[in-house]
C-alpha cells in the first residue's frame, strides 16, 4: 500500500482516538470518552470534531476500530 497525504477532494475514512489503555495520563484538554464502535475507553482532543469536518471523515472512533474498518486485522 502507498501512502500519501489527503488530497482536498478525498471523502470518507476514520479518525483514530488514541486508546487511554497506551496512555493512561493523557494530556491537558483531553477527555476520556467511550468509542461508539466498540466502548473502548479512549481520548477525545479538542480538535477532533474540527479535524473530522475538515477533512470529511466519516467519524471518530478508537484506533483499534479504525484499523478494523481499514480492512487490518488488530
């Protein structure tokens, strides 16, 4: 697979939360909230739902989950 950055015109894709379980301290303005996928305890930054309507993702859910819905397997 090659990677490369989003185009303006791209559609679609997850943003990754990262998971409280890889890092319990999180920082300051971070939230911890439920992913919706799965329930997952996770960090909701501040800039998430800025980024996920920017950039027209389909959502926010844990990093697990969204390499699920990538098609790898966790």
């Amino acid at each position: 697979m090659k990677l490369e950055p989003r185009k303006a015109t791209d559609r679609g894709g997850w943003l990754c939360m990262p998971l409280v379980i890889n890092g319990p301290e999180g920082k300051p303005g971070w939230k911890k909230v439920r992913c919706p996928e799965c329930g997952t305890l996770c960090w909701q930054r501040p800039e998430d739902a800025g980024v996920v309507k920017a950039s027209h993702l389909d959502g926010a859910v844990c990093t697990k989950c969204a390499l699920r819905k990538a098609g790898d397997v966790v």
